[in-house]
C-alpha cells in the first residue's frame, strides 16, 4: 500500500527527527533537512514545553497507527476483488462505541493534565527580579529596562536588510544570521527571573524567542507580561521573530537576546546607563541651544 | 417502478416550460441549474485562489525576495484565504446541497428558489469587488483572512470593498442556508423521517443552522471595523475603551464554528461513499448524527484556542484548551464509524472511494496537529508558524477538498447520465494524494524549526523544506487540472449509467433516473422506495 | 414536519428576474459606498443602486402578493416562507448578539483592563496612570465629546422609558390587530394595525429628537470612545430596524385596506408581526443594558 508505506516513512522521518536533535540547538539550527523538531530551548519552561509537544505527538502516532493500522487491514482484507461477502448486519454495536467514546475522553484528560500544570506555572509572573519593557512597533522592538533607565531600539542588521530587498543580488546564504540578526538585541542575565511587559506601539505583533518558550502578542493599549529564567550555563545568543502579521516588514523583525552571566550583565548595564545618559544630557544641551536659534 | 418515474419525469421535462439561453441561468430557479452555476463558480475561485497560492509558493521557492513586494505578498496570502474559504469550499457545499438535497428527501426542488437564486448571485458581485481591490490605491487586503485590527485599519482604499465584500458573501451564505434549513425541515417526502435522512443532509442542516448563527457576527464584525475606520468609534481602540482583541474574539466566536462549516458536509458526503464502496450500511448512524450535533455544539465554546497568546486570564486559557480537545471525541467517533463501516465489507475503490480514503487518513493527521495545537503551552511555541498552516492545510485541502471531490466524482454520473473516465480520475486521485502530502507535510518541520507564517522571504536554514513543499505545491496544482477536463468530458458524453451508478449505492438520488429530471420529485417517492434507500 | 401530500403541486416559480435586479442593486450601492468612503465621489453615486433597490424591494414583493392573491401558495409554500422568516429573524438576532457581545466584553473586560483590574496590572500602570474604571467612559484617552472631553448620557428615565412604553404598546396592538384578523373583524384590523406602525413611526421620532440632542448638548457621539460607539451602533442599528418594521407594517396596512389576507391565510402578516416582535424584544435588552444598569 503507498499510503501505508508514505505514512511510514513519515513518521520514522518525524522519529529520527525526535531522536537525532541535539540536545540544544540554540546559535544556528544547521542545515534544513535536519531541521524537524521543535527546540529544546534552554529554559525549564521550554523543556516541559517540548516534553509536552512530544508527548502528545507520541499519543497522536499511537492512536495514528492503531486506527491506520484498521483501516489498512480492512482495505486490504476486506476486498470485494478478493471475494469478500459483506456482513450488512454488522450495523451498530453499543459496547464497542461506549469504549471508543470513552477511551478518548481518559486519554485527553490525562493529556490536559500536565498541559495544565505547564501553563500554571507559565502564568505565575511573580518573584521577577528584573523587569524590561517590550514595545513592537512597525518594524523592530524597543526595550526599556524600567528600572534602570535603559532604552534602545532593534532593528533588523544591515547586512540581511540590504540583502533583503527585492531582487537585491545579493546571496541571503552570504549573509551571516540572514533575517535572524539585529543591530541592539535584548541583554539579559542568565539564572536571573526576567519579567518582560509586552506591549505594541501601532499595531499588533508578538515577541517570540523559541528557545525561551516564550511567544507574547504585543497589543497596542495593553500590556501583557511573559518570563523566563535562561539556565545558569547557557549564555549565548538568541534569536526569534515577530509572530504576529504586522504589516509590509513583519517578516523582517527579528529578535535577538544575548544571555550573559550576571556579572557580565551588571557590568553591561551600568556601562550602557551611563552612556545613554551622557548622550540624553549632549541632546538637551544642543536641544537647548537650537532651540531660541529656531525661534528666529 | 422507477421506470414508471423516469417515464413520468421526463415526460414532464419535455412539457413544463424549461426556460432555454441565457434566462436559464441568469433568471434560473431550478436547483440544478443554479447547482451547477454554483460549482462552476467554486471551481473558478479555486483556481484563482490556487493561483495565488502557487504564486505564494513561488516566492517562498527560496530564500531572499525574487517576485513580490512584501506588502503584495502579504496580499497574496489574505485574498488567497478569503478566496478559498467563502469563494471556493462554501459555495461548493451550497453546490452540492442544491444539486443533492432535494433528491435526497424526496422533494421537486428547493424550498424558496427565488431566494435560492439571489443568494447566488450576489456571489459573483462579492467577488468582483474583492476581486477589483488589486487594482485601487494601495493594493488589496493585506491584513490576513483574519483582518486583525490595527494593522487591518491601515489598508488603502480597498477596505471598505473588503468589507462590503464580506457583507455580501455572508448575506449570501445566511440566504442559502436559510434555503437550506426550510428545505430539509419542509420538503421531505411523507416518510422520509429525520433519522432517515442521508449523513449528507444532516450534515448540511446542521451546517446550515452554524451558518445563520454565525455569519451574521461576522457582519457584526466587520461592521465595527468599518465604523472604527471612516466614523470613529473605538470598538478596538484602547485609548477610547475598547480592545483590539475583542475583534479577535468575535471574530473567532465566527471562526470556528467557521472551519466545521467548511468541513461538515465533507463529513457527510464520505458517510455516503464508504458505504456505497463497502456494500454495507454505515456503522453507527444515530452516533453519526449525535457525534456531528456536539461537533457544532463544541464549535461554539472553543474560539479562543485562536488566541492563545494574546494573554487571556489563566481560567480562560484553561477553559478554551479543555473544550478544544473535547471535540476530538466526537469527531473520533465519526473516524471510528467510518472504519467499522469498512470492516467487514466488500470494498472497491472506484475514485469517489479512493477519494474518501484519503479523507480519512489526511483529515485525521490534520485533526492530530489540530489536537497539538489545543495544548496551551505547547501551542505558545506553533502559533502563527507554519505548523499551524501544516494543520489546517491538512484538514481543509484532503479534508475539504476532498471531499468535495469524492463528491463530485461521486454523483456526476447521476448529473450528466454519463460514466467519466475512471482511468482518468483514478490518475488525479493518486496525483493529487501524493502530492498533497509533499506540499504540506513539510511545513509541520518547517513550523517546528520555527518558521513564521505570513513572511514572505525566510532565513536560509528554512530553504530546504519549503523548496520541497513548492515542488509538491506546483504538482499538487498541475495535477488540478484533470478535474475541470474530466468533468467537462463527462457532460460531454460517455457511457450511459443506469439509476443506480454504483452497485452498492443507497438513496433516493439513486431511484430517480440519470440524468436526473429537471425537477426531482415531481411525485413524492412512496414509502417502500424510501425505506429501501434509508438503508442507510 | 414532513407533510407533503399536496407536495405535487409545491409552487416552483420559472425565470425570475428579480433576484439578479437584487444583487445589480446591492453592487451598485456598495460600489457607490465605496466610492464614497474613498473620498472618489459624492453620496450621489448610491443613487443609481437605491433606485433600483426600491424598484426591487417594489418589484418582487409586487410579484409575490401577486401570486399569493391568486392562490398559487398551498400550505405547504405557507409553512416554507413561515420558517424561512423564523430563521432570518434569528439571523438578525445573531448580528445584534455582535454588538452586545462587544458591549459586555467593553464592560466587564476592557475598561476594567485599562484601569488596572484584574490580569492586566500593568496596563493601568505603564500606559495609562490615573485612569479609573468607570462606565460611562470615553477611555483612557478621553476620545471625542465636548470641547473638554466631557460628555452627557441619557438616563433611562426620560425618553428612553417612553419609547419603551411606546413599543409595549405597539406589540400589544399588533397582537390585538392580529386576533381581530383571524376573528375576520376588518375594522378592529384596520384600526389596530394602523395606531401599531404610528406607534412605530413615533418611536423613531423620538429617537431622532433624543439623538439631536445627544449630538447638540450631550457631547456623546459615534465617536465618543466607547460608550459613543456602543450607544449609537446599538440604538442606531435596533432604530434602523424599527423605522423598517414600520415601514413593512404600513404596507401590510396599505393591503389590509385592499382587503388581502384571510383569517387563514396571512403570512405576511404573521411575518410583519414576529419582525416587530423582535425589534420589540432587542428595544428591552437595549433598554436594560445600555440605559438602565
Ligand atoms: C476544516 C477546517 C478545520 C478543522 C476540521 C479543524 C479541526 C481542529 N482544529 Fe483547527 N484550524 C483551522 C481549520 C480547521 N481546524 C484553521 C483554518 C486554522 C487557522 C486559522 C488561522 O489562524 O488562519 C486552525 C487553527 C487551529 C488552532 C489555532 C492554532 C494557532 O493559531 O495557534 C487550534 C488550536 O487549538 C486548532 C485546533 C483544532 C482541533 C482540536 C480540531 C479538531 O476538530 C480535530 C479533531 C480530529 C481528530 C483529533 C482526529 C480524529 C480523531 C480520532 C482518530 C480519535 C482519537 C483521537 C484522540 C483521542 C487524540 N485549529
Ligand atoms: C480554504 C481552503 C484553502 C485551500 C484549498 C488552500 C490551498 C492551498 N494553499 Fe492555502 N491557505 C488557506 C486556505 C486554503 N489554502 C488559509 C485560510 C490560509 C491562511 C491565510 C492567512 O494567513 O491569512 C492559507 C495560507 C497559505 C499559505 C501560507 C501563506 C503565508 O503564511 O504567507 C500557503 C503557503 O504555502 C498556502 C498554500 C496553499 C497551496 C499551495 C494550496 C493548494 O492546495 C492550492 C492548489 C490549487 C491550485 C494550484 C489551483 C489549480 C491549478 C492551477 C491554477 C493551474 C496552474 C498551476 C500551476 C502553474 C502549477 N496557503
Ligand atoms: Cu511585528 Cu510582525
Ligand atoms: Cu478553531
């Protein structure tokens, strides 16, 4: 049978896919064919989350492959070119479909069960030690750390938007990170609860970094809060994408968070506010002097 | 007996003043005929809208942008949605009810075909205005099928042609569906009790009450946004107190209940044909008809697995997932019905079967991701990516699709009197079953390894498998053309079938002859002919 | 129920050319809207479209009571125009279930969002500060309304609880008109049908007095935040349907002075009387939810 051999196939692919990922595939998931599962992540929140996505897809093949499987045999079996007599009063049999109603029922609540647990633990936003403002906006995201008086921009990197536009000539393959890099990404400190406030500017998009587990829509007027605590010896880059339609550039608004230790972060941090804060005081003194200038 | 019919009927086609040229159509009320103007319609915006599609996968061939302006793209993807959806699936349905309902219950023609005719066409006006959009100030609707505002406020001058448009096709589907419902609940041959109907009339009378329950919120919707734009209400603004996510749950509050429409009569259509090819009756009816009844029942309470990520209150999100996987059950019924009917049979697979074989395998691999998605914390990491796109290609391309097919190649012996070419159609069944599973079983991978939906040009790890799903998509797409060939073929001519197509067919369709008379049941079929087809 | 022993004769009308005169209509208007909306042109541009809607609505109609006075509808036809009427109405119910839904959810979700209930903390503290929860509200950022931003309602006791009294009334003389009908008792018919859409058309004058003043002194408009936006896409629709079931209601009266319609026989009646019944019954959720509480 070509669909039991397609489906086979399929789903040894899909296995091979579960088995032969590494463990993290954060910087660079290689090359495209071995590009089949969804990540690990490198949080504990995206691991219970790919723990969950495989289980339910274990659950799927199961049931995928018992059902298959009858259906096969009956095609197979049951054909009239092989002289099968039709058993026309095999109309209805109440035992058997009291157990096909009920099993499924057992199986989903079973499987709701630790979905469940996953997302209460997803939604308890408190004991955040760092706070950060996520704002989207036609097209790249601004981050505010509230507490700390430091704000940027992101934007796509140069590279990949030159590389980008139509028919540029340029090799997206010659473009380190195509798509995936931005000029400022988001620092952050590893081991550290990292509150974000998620909120749009003109229309709706939505901050997504996979190996964090984390996708946040971006409502303009609201503000939605997400976390996540990157483990202790994964500092390193990395990168997602806006995940909500936005327009013309949705799909060139990257997302990239560099995890570095904590002191690495602290020093990041202080170095950066004081930066920003001679630039702030360099603009209002110009500002000032402009300003009676243009008044004339 | 039914020879004695076929006397009566045709007799009466020579005599009753069956209107002839372009009144025929454009004036028609006879079901067939604007049955017929119906499915050529459908397979028109099929095309159109697969035209989109390829040209969607065309730039999606390989990384970096070779053919289109984002913002075009972005058009590509919105108006090949709409298109499909309320141009191509739910007029074929309207269709294929119209054709089938009235020959299935006994009755001369559709309750109001009047009515009938006027929910027709609007559609090709509707259309035409959509359609037109390409070519004002700013392009078409770029917004997505799901016209979330903001963003969907910022489109040019074709908005409010999109939301006219919708206006129309949804006082179209409410008109046809209310057709529908009076026809099915008034029409029926003395004898034909409900639960003796065919799965293909409960099916669509149950469709039909979800379309008049829900189109109107639609309209109720898109009205807002209209008024949001050009009178300055803040429905989905929050400076002013409203919510840009409310429209997102009126819209889905449609949605949903949305996608069954577009699956149900499919359901029913392959609880026809797995009989008919099984020489048996279908497995479990009454649990049939239950199972579609708490499908559309679910479909009510489930909108929000939309908006997983758009930060609903914990209890919310927990609510909408549970309800979610609730309708696995019944729907699992159906798939295990539809198994027990083979059990046991004598199967041949003719291409309506083949057809619905693949239904049941390919909807079902859609019906799993669909149930993936249902798992909140899971679904954080597929929504908006290609993995979503994967799930609903699955249940609405050899799920829909498919079923219209097996549909068509089921009954068009019964339309045109004429056998197609089996070799022929045997050969679209296998093109288009292979292939359909190279263009999207690749976007699960793609969708996995993180590739968002609605962009038009990718990072480069991305390249492999969307190269794969194009090849597939452009098969997939060649290999449509066989179907308008065929059929157009068959209404030319071939072999002449009996009444009864198929050998182990049931139903009345099946009593009258082939062609059909211009009007189905002149004469209501007498009891003992109806019992002999509610074998079901 | 299934009931087709006169199913021979079931009415199939041929060739109509009314439905395609219907759908030309509704293009040209929406084209014409477009237009509008677009800045291209002016209103005017509708009025092709409308011309040929009233010639339409005139047309077909003109054409049905045609055939229904010269006895062309069995019962069973009846039975069929009777549901599909039950199940437009619902249809209608369906589209204002859109914009109570929105109603609600601005009330019981939104606003209180914005002013920092529930889930959404962080929205009143970051983006909006000092915004409380209150209804009536123009949100956060004070859209629309008089010069200040302020704006008047309407309270519930004034017109609004006239006009309620005024639609009581009229569904109960519909109702009387109605028994009168099948009591075959033309005069009590006539009269009672005639004070029902006078009722109608007082209705909607008073609800066009009440929107004056509202757009004049209140400072509410459409495009007063939310509460505007819901208070006028309510009334407004609910007034649109009422100044149609009045107009519906005159032309049944117009026919009951022609002397159509037997004690028997009526739907058009009957279909009048439920459409008026719903605009009725929607005036009381309205009364209740956007006035009252
Ligand atoms: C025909 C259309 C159709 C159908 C039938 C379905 C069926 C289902 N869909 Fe799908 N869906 C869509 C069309 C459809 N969907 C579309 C168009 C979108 C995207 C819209 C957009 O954003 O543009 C979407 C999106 C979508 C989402 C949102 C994803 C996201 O954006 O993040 C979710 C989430 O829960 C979902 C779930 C389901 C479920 C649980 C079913 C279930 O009904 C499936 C039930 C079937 C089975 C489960 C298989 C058979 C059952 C058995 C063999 C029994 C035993 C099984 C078990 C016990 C596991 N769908
Ligand atoms: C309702 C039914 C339906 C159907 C039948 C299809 C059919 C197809 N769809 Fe579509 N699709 C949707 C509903 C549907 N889709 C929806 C709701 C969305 C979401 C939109 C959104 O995000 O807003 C979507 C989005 C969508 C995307 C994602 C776009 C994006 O996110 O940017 C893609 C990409 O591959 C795609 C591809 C296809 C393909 C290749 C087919 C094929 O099956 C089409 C095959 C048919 C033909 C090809 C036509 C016939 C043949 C010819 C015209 C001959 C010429 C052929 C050649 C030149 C090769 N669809
Ligand atoms: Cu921002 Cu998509
Ligand atoms: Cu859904």
């Amino acid at each position: 049978m070509t669909i039991r051999a397609k489906l086979a196939s399929l789903a040894s692919a899909f296995a091979a896919a579960s088995i032969t990922l590494p463990a993290h595939a954060h910087e660079d998931g290689g090359s495209g064919w071995s590009q089949l599962n969804m990540t690990q992540g490198v949080t504990d929140i995206s691991r219970k989350i790919y723990d969950l996505h495989m289980l339910i897809f274990w659950v799927c093949v199961i049931i995928a492959v018992i059902v298959f499987g009858v259906m096969i045999y009956s095609i197979i079996s049951f054909r009239k070119s092989r002289g099968a007599i039709p058993d026309i009063t095999l109309v209805h049999n109440t035992k058997v479909e009291a157990v096909w109603t009920t099993v499924p029922v057992i199986i989903l609540i079973a499987m709701a069960v630790p979905a469940a647990k996953t997302l209460v633990e997803i939604e308890d936003t408190t004991k955040t030690e760092l706070t950060i403002k996520v704002t989207g906006f036609q097209w790249g995201w601004q981050y505010d750390y509230l507490d700390d008086g430091v704000a940027f921009y992101s934007h796509l990197d140069r590279k990949s938007n030159k590389a980008r536009e139509l028919l540029s000539g340029i090799d997206p393959n010659s473009v380190e990170h195509y798509l995936l890099n931005v000029d400022h990404p988001l620092v952050v400190p590893v081991d550290t609860k990292v509150r974000l406030l998620v909120t749009g500017a003109d229309v709706i998009h939505s901050w997504w970094v996979p190996d964090f587990g984390v996708k946040k829509d971006a409502i303009p007027g609201f503000v939605n809060e997400a976390w996540f605590r990157v483990d202790a010896d994964k500092a390193g880059l990395y990168r997602g994408q806006c995940a909500e339609l936005c327009g013309r550039d949705h799909g060139f608004m990257p997302i990239v968070v560099d995890a570095r230790s904590k002191a690495d972060f602290a020093a990041w941090l202080k170095n950066t506010a004081a930066q920003q804060k001679q630039t702030a005081q360099a603009a209002d003194t110009t500002a000032s002097l402009s300003a009676p200038a243009s008044a004339h | 007996m039914a020879d004695e019919l076929a006397h009566a009927a045709a007799h009466d086609d020579d005599h009753d003043h069956k209107p002839h040229g372009w009144r025929r159509w454009v004036y028609a009320t006879n079901h067939k005929d604007i049955g017929t103007m119906y499915l050529i319609f459908a397979c028109t915006m099929f095309f159109i809208g697969g035209g989109a599609a390829m040209l969607i996968r065309l730039e999606l061939f390989q990384p970096g942008l070779q053919f289109f302006d984002p913002q075009f793209f972005n058009s590509l993807t919105t108006m090949h949605a709409l298109i499909m959806i309320f141009g191509a699936i739910m007029p074929a349905w309207t269709g294929l009810a119209n054709w089938m309902i009235p020959m299935q219950v006994g009755a001369p023609d559709m309750a109001l075909p009047r009515l009938n005719n006027f929910s027709f066409w609007i559609l090709p006006f509707a259309f035409t205005l959509l359609l037109s959009s390409f070519f004002v100030p700013g392009g078409a609707p770029a917004g997505g099928w799901t016209m979330y505002p903001p963003l969907v406020l910022q489109t040019g001058s074709s908005f409010p042609m999109l939301i006219f448009a919708v206006h129309l096709m949804g006082a179209s589907s409410i008109l046809g569906a209310i057709n529908v419902v009076v026809t099915i609940m008034n029409m029926r041959a003395p004898g034909m009790t409900l639960l003796r109907m065919p799965m293909f009339v409960w099916t669509w009378l149950i469709t039909a009450y979800l379309l008049i329950a829900v189109m109107p919120v639609l309209a109720g919707a898109v009205t807002m946004l209209l008024t949001d734009h050009f009178f300055g209400t803040t429905f989905f603004t929050a400076a002013g107190g409203g919510d840009p996510v409310m429209f997102q749950h009126i819209f889905w509050f449609f949605g949903h209940p949305e996608v069954y429409i577009l699956i149900l009569p499919a359901f029913g259509i392959v609880s026809e044909i797995i009989p008919t090819f099984s020489r048996k009756p279908l497995f479990g009816y009454e649990a049939m008809v239950y199972a579609v009844a708490s499908i559309a029942f679910l479909s009510f309470i489930v909108w929000a697995h939309h908006m997983f990520t758009v930060g609903m209150p914990l209890a919310a999100q927990l609510f909408f997932m549970l309800s979610t996987m609730l309708i696995a059950v019944p729907t699992g019924v159906k798939v295990f019905n539809w198994t027990a009917t083979m059990w046991k049979g004598s199967l041949s697979f003719e291409p309506p079967m083949l057809f619905a074989l693949a239904f049941l395998f390919l909807f079902s691999i859609g019906g799993f991701s669909g149930l993936m998605l249902a798992m909140v914390p899971a679904d954080y990491q597929y929504q908006d990516t290609y993995f979503v796109v994967a799930h609903f290609h699955y249940v609405l391309v050899p799920g829909s699709i498919f079923g219209i097919m097996a549909g068509v190649y089921y009954w068009l012996p019964k339309w045109t009197g004429n056998m197609y070419d089996l070799k022929l159609a045997t050969w679209h069944f296998w093109l288009s079953a292979i292939f359909v599973n190279v263009l999207f079983f690749p976007q699960h991978f793609l969708g996995l390894a993180g590739m968002p939906r609605r962009i038009p040009d990718y990072a480069v790890q991305f390249t492999d498998w969307n190269m794969v799903s194009s090849i597939g998509g452009f098969a997939f797409g060649l290999s449509q053309l066989l179907f308008p060939y065929i059929i157009w073929k068959c209404a030319r001519g071939g072999v002449r079938v009996g009444n009864k197509a198929w050998e182990g067919a049931h139903g009345l369709e099946w009593e009258l002859p082939s062609p059909a008379p211009y009007h189905s049941w002149t004469t209501a079929p007498s009891d003992a002919v109806i019992a002999r087809g509610a074998a079901h | 129920m299934s009931n087709a022993p006169d199913s021979s004769s079931y009415y199939i009308p041929h060739d109509s050319p009314w439905p395609i005169r219907g759908s030309v209509a509704l293009f040209c208007i929406m084209i014409g809207a477009v237009a509008y909306l677009n800045e291209w042109t002016g209103l005017w541009s509708f009025a092709p479209g409308a011309v040929l809607l009233a010639y339409l609505l005139f047309g077909w109609f003109s054409t049905v009571i045609g055939e229904s006075q010269r006895g062309t509808f069995n019962n069973q036809v009846d039975h069929s125009f009777r549901m599909g009427m039950m199940w437009f109405i619902f249809s209608e119910v369906m589209f204002f279930a859109a914009f109570f839904g929105a109603l609600f959810y601005a009330r019981m979700l939104s606003v209180p969002w914005l002013g920092g209930q529930g889930v959404k903390v962080f929205t009143n503290f970051v983006l909006w500060p000092g915004f409380e929860a209150l209804w009536p509200t123009n949100g956060p950022g004070h859209v629309g309304g008089r010069a200040d931003s302020t704006f008047g309602i309407i309270p519930a006791i004034g017109i609004p609880a006239l006009n309620t009294m005024i639609l009581l009334t009229s569904g109960l003389t519909v109702t009387l008109a109605h028994h009168a009908l099948r009591a075959g008792q033309r005069g009590k018919l006539t009269l009672f049908l005639g004070l029902t859409f006078l009722l109608g058309f007082t209705f909607v004058g008073f609800q066009a007095h009440e929107y004056g003043e509202a757009y004049r002194q209140l400072g509410l408009r459409l495009s007063t935040g939310i509460y505007g936006s819901t208070f006028f896409m309510l009334t407004g629709f609910h007034g649109l349907h009422v100044t149609i079931g009045a107009i519906m209601l005159l032309v049944i009266w117009l026919r009951v002075l022609r002397g159509h319609f037997t004690p028997e026989k009526h739907f058009a009646f009957e279909a009048v009387a439920w459409y008026w019944h719903f605009v009725d019954v929607v005036w009381l959720g309205l009364f209740i939810f956007v006035y009252w509480l």
